[in-house]
C-alpha cells in the first residue's frame, strides 16, 4: 500500500521566480531573484520548491530552519540569524499571501453549463457562464445573475434573486424572496431564508408567528458551512456588504449586521439585534435580542451580551463587560481565599479585643 503521502495533493502553482513574485506584490527581495517555487508550504513544514510566509512573530524560530525556497515576512522584520531562504518584504505578509492564493484559485479552470438533472422553472432566468450543477432545484420568477457557480443539490425557491459571481455551494438552500448579492459565498449546507424562531403564548401553547418578510445579504458576504439565516417577521434580515460568517452560527429574524463585520463559530445573534459595522465577534458568543452593537466592537469567545453594547473597544466575559475590567475582577477573584482568610483573622482579633474590654 502506497504511503499516506501519495494521496496528498499539493497545493500546486505555476512555476514562479521570486522576482516574478515580487513584481505582483511590489515588495523588496532579500536574497536570489532567480530563485523558483512551484508549491506553498507552512513555515514549519517547508520544502525546497516551496513557498511560504512569516506572520506571527510565535512561528519566527522556524524561519531560520525552513527548507521553504521563499518566504513572504513584513517590511519590519529584522532576522537574528542566517537564513537560507529568499525573503520578499511586504507591508503585510498575510495578505500577500492571500494575494497569491487568489491568484491560484482564479487560474483554476471553472465549471460551466447546466447539467440535465437540474430544475430549473421556465420563469427563472440564469445569466451567462453559470455552472448549474447535479439536481439543483431553481424556483419560479428566480433570477440568477452572470458567471454564477451552482453546486450539486443545492434548492433555490421562488422570487430569489442572485448577483453576479456568487457562490452556492451543495445542499445550500436559499427560501423564497431571499436577495443575495454579487461576489457572495454560500459554504455548503448554508440555509437562508428559514422561518425566525417566532411564537406568542396563547394560555399554555404558542402560537407560530408567520414569518412574512425576507433575506438580504448585500454584495462579498460569505456564510460559512451550516450557517442559519432567519426570514425577518416583517421587513428584512440584512447582511451588510463584506460580512464574514464562519460555520454553525445562528442569525435570527429581522437582526441587521453591519459592513466587514466578522463573526467566529457557534455565535448566536437574538432577533432584532442590530450588529455594528468592521465588528469583530469571537466564537460562541450569545447575544440577546432587540439590542444594539456599535460600531467597532470586539467581543471575545463565549462572551455573553445582555445590554447595548455601543462603545468601540474589547468586552469579555458574562454578562460582558469591558476586558480590561474584566481581567481585573480575575486578579481579585484568584485573590479571594487570602482576603477571606485576613478578614477570618481580623474577625478573630476583634472578637477577642471586645472579650478583653
């Protein structure tokens, strides 16, 4: 049996000098400009042939062992020992990787054509290059913009509407009067348009809340694999333009996410939350609903938000609570037992002074 290796598949670009790299990132090379790579690698993982970058100062020990060909690092830094490899200095190294990485993946040939076993109803529209996959299911009145990419078993109801070169990867489902817009990603098993968590008690049963309004992600949203988007009761969910949802996160009806924000794993966002712009949101965090995020708020995993949360700035904690002040109360916490043990002791000292008088 071959080794487990031979069944990798390597993340292979064309042949490239690092000058050649260099004129794409406008950088400054440190080392040979003849030098060619073919692969990218991790840092701790380098091979010859292979690129590779620098962009935590915590990975800075394996630069001066990598066998990596390249290596992308930031203008700043400053080596404290040889290093074999070709450096090409960048304003920043994560991003000039991203670069490249983007540049791979548009060379990549692209599926087209609409495979026979998908539905599509005959008042849809599909715009040129689509790629309408296995078994997709495509309702009435849909119109699906240019250069689209519909992946196998992914369902689009009726009156959606799709921007140019977004993204529907398989088992995605988008309902009825989503708007989604141009450049957008939706990672497999995303659902958009379910029915909000919507009930009034009625003595002691709940009555369902028809869920009448819809979905609008703005252009460059990406929703991760298994990301839940609720309908809006009335009215609109809205994603605003460059949001970035990573997987299992729970979006409720009628909430409001603000541009470039960014939310972490198992995130939960309570109805008719209104979520700021450029916020960054850490994984499981829970916020309730009918509040309000500001703008620039960042809030650390498994933060827990009860109230309005409008300053900029870094809150932790449940119910949460500025970070500074947070870690603060941990230093007093871990405290606790001494300082009961001193007012025991003081207690003691004032019992036996008062038997004394």
């Amino acid at each position: 049996m071959p080794p487990l290796q031979h069944f990798y598949t390597k993340q292979c670009i064309m042949k490239l000098t690092a000058r050649q790299i260099n004129d794409i990132l406008n950088g400054t090379i440190v080392g040979n400009p003849a030098v060619e790579v073919n692969s990218f690698s991790r840092i701790e993982e380098g091979k010859p042939g292979s690129l590779t970058f620098l962009a935590n100062q915590k990975y800075e020990l394996y630069i001066y062992n990598t066998q990596a060909d390249i290596v992308l690092v930031n203008d700043d830094f400053v080596p404290t020992a040889p290093i074999r490899s070709t450096l090409i200095k960048v304003p920043n190294a994560y991003i000039a990787l991203a670069t490249l990485l983007n540049l791979m993946e548009q060379s990549k040939t692209k599926k087209n054509g609409i495979d026979s076993t998908a539905f599509i109803a005959s008042s849809s529209t599909i715009g040129e290059n689509c790629y309408i996959g296995n078994m997709v299911y495509i309702g009435e009145n849909t119109v699906i913009g240019a250069n689209c990419l519909i992946y196998p078993h992914a369902f689009i109801g009726d009156h959606v509407m799709i921007g140019n070169d977004t993204i529907v990867y398989p088992h995605a489902t988008i309902f009825d009067d989503s708007i989604i817009g141009k450049n957008c990603i939706l990672q497999a098993g995303t659902i958009i348009g379910s029915d909000g968590f919507g009930f009034a008690p009625e003595g002691e049963v709940y009555m369902k809340i028809p869920q009448l309004g819809n979905v609008i992600l703005e252009d460059g949203v990406e929703v991760g694999a298994n990301t839940t988007i609720d309908r809006a009761v009335i009215g609109s969910t809205i994603i605003r333009q460059g949001v970035k949802l990573d997987n299992l996160i729970q979006i409720a009806h009628n909430v409001e996410v603000g541009k470039h924000t960014v939310m972490a794993a198992q995130t939960g966002i309570a109805g008719s939350t209104k979520v700021g712009s450029h916020c960054m949101i850490g994984g499981q965090v829970g916020v309730a609903g009918h509040l309000k995020i500001g703008d620039h708020v960042n809030l650390g995993a498994q933060t827990g938000v009860m109230r309005n949360v409008e300053k900029p700035g870094a809150y932790v904690g449940y119910p949460s609570q500025n970070a500074r002040d947070f870690f603060r109360d941990i230093i007093y916490i871990k405290k606790l037992p001494e300082i009961i043990q001193t007012i025991q002791q003081l207690q003691k000292e004032v019992d036996q002074l008062k038997k004394e008088e």
